[in-house]
C-alpha cells in the first residue's frame, strides 16, 4: 500500500504510461497502474486463459524481481503454494487435484504481497504457466524501454514511479483536433486508479483553460457541466473520458491542434487522505482508428 505522506504538489514524466502499455489481456499481467517508490504492493497477476491448446490451468509460479522484498503470498484453496525467499525468490502455486485447477473459460487473480524498490524504475515478474498440456512462460523482457509491443510473451510489468508521481494508469488518450479560429475542443482517456483518486485539475500549455465536463442529455437537450468537486477514480475500476460523456474540455486554444500534432498535458489527482500527485501525458491530436469522435465538445449548451 502506498503510504506516502507527501503533500507537496510535483509534476513528473509518466512511466510510458499511454497507449499501448499494458499486455494483451490474454496474457498473465498484473493491474494498470504502478506503485511509489518504497511502498507496499499487492501483486495480483491475472489469468485469463489456459496455455495454448490446453484446457486448464494447473500451476503458476512467479519468480520475483531484484529489489522487490516480499512479504507474504495469498492461499488459495484446493492449491499447494510454495513460497521461495532464497536468492531472487519465487511463489509458485500448484493444483492439488485435477478438479482444482483453472479451467481455461475462467479469469483468476494469484496475489502476493511485498514492498517495491525505493528507486523508479520498471519491475519485471517472469512468470511460468504450468497446464495440463504445456507450458507458457511469461518472460520476455524488452531489449531496452519499457514497451511490451511486440512481445509475444511479456513478463508482467509494474512501474515504480517516484514521489509525487501519480500512480494512475493513462491509456488510449486523444485530443480532438481543431481548426484556426476554433476556441475549444475536447481530451478523451482512460484512467485507472490502483488504489483510488481523484482527478481534480488539469493544466495544457495548449489552452488558456483546461477543466473536467460531463455532458448529458436534460430533456432534448444536450448539455455540459463543469465537474467542480473533481472525477472520483474508484480503487481499479476504468473511469472512461470519452465523447458525448466525460470529457476534458479545453478553452481558449492558443492555435489549431492539427492532426498529428500532440499536446503536453498534466493531470493532478488527489487520494483519501489528500496527498496530491500529478503525472505529465502526451497525447496525440485526432481520434484513433474505431474512436467515437462524432460531434464537437465545445458547441454543446451550458
């Protein structure tokens, strides 16, 4: 858990926290978002299928990182776990019987807990899937950077990030393009809060003004509000900024946002007990391949 009691507000580089940075969901991964330097975390990797042409899941054994220290691994029940300490470590659970196993129709999550390095960095958890035929082992790690594009069986990734950075995980942002003369437009996004938060301010070098808006239909009219009190990101649930809903509106644009263009952004949340992070994003102008970019954020009624 992360149990930070800074207060002062900072604003970081994300971790390659955009488009593109968690696994597919077919492979074994851990939640989005990351983990602040020296904290408790609770890894659950998630199982979404069996091994290829296998029916079941029989066994999963994670080999931990240099400089994650864990603390304890959560039973499961019909499984034996075995828990390694020596050298780098390992948690390994296995089926105790055929019928306990994870049939490949089911998702699961194997949870272990431990305290991350006090240092940012990138944390790989290489992790072999036992089934009842074969085998698949989590394990590839990127020549360089931290992108498992194009990896065909990534270790789970967990970004550490530092003090002030915010751990929300930032996926498939765009921002509305624009034209010369246009005042506003819209940022869309996904964001997932490990641990929960809340998104209370958003500043663009793009704009004069930057604020969150819900948009919703009020008898046959299509209107925009201000969301004053901050977007509440409840502990691992997505929170979608899309068109025609929540969204980023952006006011009095200091040029047109062409498509192609990208925009600095930074956004700043804050958690139950008020600690303030932040986490600086770049998003791309124009809506992605299959993105609802119908109509235009700024000409809906107040």
């Amino acid at each position: 858990m992360n149990k930070t009691s800074m207060t002062a507000l900072k604003t970081a580089a994300a971790c390659a926290m955009l488009a593109g940075m968690g696994a597919a969901v077919a492979h074994v991964t851990l939640p989005p978002g990351g983990a602040t330097v020296g904290s408790d975390y609770n890894a659950a990797f998630r199982v979404g299928h069996a091994c290829e042409g296998a029916k079941a899941t029989t066994g999963l054994a994670v080999r931990l990182p240099k400089g994650f220290v864990l603390s304890d691994a959560q039973e499961r029940k019909g499984w034996k776990l075995d828990v390694q300490k020596s050298g780098d470590g390992e948690v390994r659970w296995t089926a105790e019987k055929p019928e306990n196993a994870l049939p490949g129709s089911e998702r699961a999550e194997f949870v272990l807990r431990g305290k991350v390095p006090a240092t940012p960095g990138t944390l790989w958890f290489k992790v072999l899937q036992t089934c009842d035929t074969g085998v698949a082992d989590w394990a590839e790690v990127p020549a360089s950077g931290s992108s498992t594009a194009g990896l065909k069986s990534p270790a789970a990734k967990l970004n550490v990030v530092a003090q002030g950075v915010a751990t929300v995980d930032v996926r498939d942002g765009w921002v509305r393009q624009s034209v010369p003369g246009q005042s506003g437009t819209g940022a869309f996004m996904k964001l997932t809060a490990p641990t929960g938060a809340k998104l209370v301010s958003i500043s663009t070098p793009a704009a004069g003004i930057a604020e969150v808006h819900e948009m919703k239909m009020e008898g046959d009219t299509m209107k925009m509000r201000e969301l004053t009190g901050g977007l509440d990101l409840p502990a691992g649930q997505t929170v979608e900024l899309k068109p025609g809903g929540y969204h980023v509106m952006m006011m009095d644009l200091k040029g047109a946002l062409a498509k192609g263009a990208t925009v600095p952004m930074t956004l700043k949340f804050e958690d139950a007990k008020g600690v303030k992070t932040a986490l600086d994003v770049t998003l791309p102008v124009g809506a992605p391949e299959g993105a609802d970019a119908a109509g235009s954020a700024h000409q809906h009624k107040h």
